[in-house]
C-alpha cells in the first residue's frame, strides 16, 4: 500500500474550475509578442483592488533583475503582475534593471496604479537583454485582452512557460467564517527546478483577507513543505519565485492571527502549492519516472526533510530509476550525507508502485528480494521510496524524477 503524503486533512478543500482568474477581483490574459517564434511569451495579472501580497524568492546570490525588483515592492500593496517568457533578464546589469522598471511602469500606466505597485517577472535564457520596446508595445496590446474568463486565465498560463509541455493550473475553495473563499494558481518549471526560496515560477491569487504578516508566514511554511521538496535537476535558478496576491474581495473575518481560519487557509493553499509543485515535476525535462521520497519516523521534522530532499536530489538516485535498477544502496547512501541524524542499523526501504511493494533493506540489513517483482514495480512511471527510521515520529515527503538521455538532448540544444 502507498503511504498517504503528510498533509493537513484536505477534505474542507474542494477544487474547482478555473484558473488564476477563479477568485473574485482578478483579470488575466496571455499573449505572443515577438519574444519566441510562435508560442505564447507575455502574461499579465491585474488585481481589482490594491492586494496584499507575500513572495519567497531564489537562494541563488546571482539573482534576475525582476527578484531585486520584486523584492524591493513586494511589502506594498499590489495591483498589477507582468510575466515575460523566452529571457530571464538575469545577469544584465544595470540596463537589465532599468527594463525591470519600464516593464512595471508600462502595466502601471495600463492599470491606473504605480509602478511600485507591480510585480514583474521573465524567464528563459540568461545573459541576454530584453527587446524592451517589443515588450513595451506587447503590454500595451495585450493589456486590452484583460478578462476574468476561463479562457483568459488559460493564456496567462501559456504566457509564463518555456520548455513546459503543458500548463500547469488549479483553483480550491474552501469555507472560511461562512464566506467562500477562493485560491487559484498557475506555475512554470520543468528544467533547472531545485528550489530553495528552475526556473521555478508560480503565482497564487486569493479573494482571501488575511493580513501580511500572516500572508507572509503562511507562505513561507507553505513552500517548506511543497516547492522547496522538489527537484528536477539540482539547478537553482536565478529567477526563482512564489508569489501571493489576497485582494480581501471575499470579505471574511481578516485572518491577523494563528487561529482555526488560518489553518484552514493554510489547508488549502498548501494544496494548491502542492498541486503545482507536483506538476513540475511530473513535467520534468524528460521524464520517465515521477518519484516520491517519503521519510518516516525522523526524530526531528528537518532531519526528515532532509533526508528526502537528499534522496531526490541524488544524480545516482535518479539514474537507478531511469535504469528500472533496485539499487537501495544508493538511496542509504544520499540519505547518509544528508546531514541528518539517524540510525542506519534500524532504518528500512521499501519501493512501492502500482507494480505492487517491495521491501529492500530492513533494521540495517539487506534483504535477498525477487529481482523480477522488484522490476515490475520499477516499470510504473510513478513511484514511491518508503524510508523508515523508526527514530521518532516525525515525516516529510518529496518529489522528484529520474534522469534521462532525453534530459541532456533538450538542455545540450537549449540556446539553439
């Protein structure tokens, strides 16, 4: 049997249709304008009302124009978020900054608001300026495709994508106060996805009121436990970001402290970010095998986390399963130099699939398993690696996927 990811109880969260566009008082729409040969490269977001925001952002010191801005603006009220995709604006110098700020001065002019009041970010290739007067002239366009639809949220979505092959959307509503609350999101990622708030980049709307403070904290324990479990490939890019709008339109009691509506707000925007984070991967530059690490019994939660980060971050780890080899060793071994304390004499591995269950390795030994069963649960594309410590009580749980010759072709052809 699969173990259940550790998670709140989710029951009180109902997913809904729709996009990012789902909570009352935001519009979207998504446009080409010249920045890739064909597909969809600009997205824009416009809140009703002046939103409270929060946003976690890349670990990486060499950080993209569009992070110093955000990080600048991201304690202000917002209105207003601009996404470029096919140029990450990183690593551009002072020009790239100044393109950073006409950007949000452009959809500031479009939105009657400030550019202090606008979020901006750009992913692609790095090193590269931005065509800023194609840009410029491609908000001014777009902005007039503004609407609440489906349909709008839908090209928001394919604005912000890059080597994607899909988009990656969700919306939940869940009861708060007797008001319904709504919480959508959209996210883009399939390469360099190592987060440590690739390039990761995810947008949460809410018609929720809830204060800053506890936008900020909710966020942040959020992302622990969802996009900072994640990883592709290891690489953190340098445009990395989450990022929250509550525009309070949904009118239930302001959520200004640690109570039960927190924690049911929490719930469902942990779900959501679970979801997206979830899509990544399952999206992952060539992809054959989705995997989940799940650490039980850890005496403290990060020597949990830690051990399931290092497990799905491990490049042997990822070969083995793209080989369909059982190779425990190696999984013991990542969990080894994680940094976490544990007992290797009373910890066990199991795979677990839709190809059935297999114990590996128990109370610090080996156990002689049946290589045909063993290769049958590795023939699943979605797979679960069960490390028990028998330590303490506490679990985390991480997501991941193989490597694969297809993942060196897409990224060795890249820039071409």
């Amino acid at each position: 049997m699969i173990v259940k990811e550790l998670c709140i109880n989710e029951t009180i969260v109902k997913e809904i249709t729709g996009g990012i566009t789902a909570p009352k008082g935001f519009s979207a729409t998504g446009a080409h304008i010249g920045l890739k040969k064909k597909k969809k490269d600009l997205a824009i977001i416009k809140s009703e009302l002046p939103a409270t925001a929060s946003g976690v952002f890349t670990t990486n010191l060499v950080k993209a124009a569009p992070v110093i801005w955000n990080q600048q603006v991201v304690n202000n009220k917002i209105k207003g978020i601009v996404v470029n995709s096919g140029n990450a604006n990183a690593c551009t110098g002072e020009l790239g900054f100044r393109h950073t700020e006409i950007m949000a001065q452009t959809l500031a002019e479009c939105i009657n608001a400030s550019k202090e009041e606008i979020i901006v970010s750009s992913t692609g290739v790095i090193g590269v300026h931005l065509p800023i007067d194609k840009i410029v002239e491609g908000i001014k366009t777009t902005i007039t495709s503004l609407e609440t639809t489906r349909e709008a949220a839908k090209r928001a979505a394919e604005g912000i994508i890059t080597t994607d092959t899909y988009t990656k959307e969700i919306s939940v509503e869940v009861e708060i106060d007797g008001k319904t609350i709504t919480i959508a999101g959209m996210a883009k990622g399939s390469g360099m996805i190592h987060p440590n708030m690739a390039t990761m980049l995810s947008f949460v709307t809410t018609d929720a009121d809830i204060s800053k403070e506890m936008l900020d904290k909710v966020l942040k324990d959020s992302v622990e436990d969802t996009y900072n479990m994640i990883s592709v490939d290891g690489d953190t890019s340098t445009n990395d970001m989450v990022i929250v709008l509550a525009n309070g339109i949904a009118k239930n009691t302001s959520i200004t402290e640690e109570n039960e509506n927190y924690f049911r707000f929490k719930t469902a925007l942990d779900y959501v970010n679970r979801y997206l984070a979830k899509q990544i991967i399952n999206d992952g530059e060539g992809v054959t095998k989705v995997l989940e690490v799940v650490v039980k019994g850890a005496s403290t939660k990060e020597d949990a986390r830690k051990i399931a980060k290092s497990i799905i971050c491990s490049n042997l780890v990822k070969t083995a399963f793209f080989g369909e080899d059982a190779n425990w060793g190696r999984i013991l071994c990542a969990a080894g130099y994680s940094g976490a304390k544990f007992n290797p004499e009373k910890t066990s591995i199991s795979f677990s699939s839709l190809g059935g269950e297999i114990l590996l390795f128990t109370n610090g030994e080996p156990i002689k398993f049946d290589e045909d069963k063993a290769l049958q649960i590795l023939k699943e594309r979605k797979i679960q690696i069960i490390i028990s410590l028998q330590d303490g009580n506490e679990q985390a749980t991480s997501w991941g996927c193989d490597l694969s010759y297809e993942y060196v072709k897409i990224n060795g052809e890249y820039r071409t």
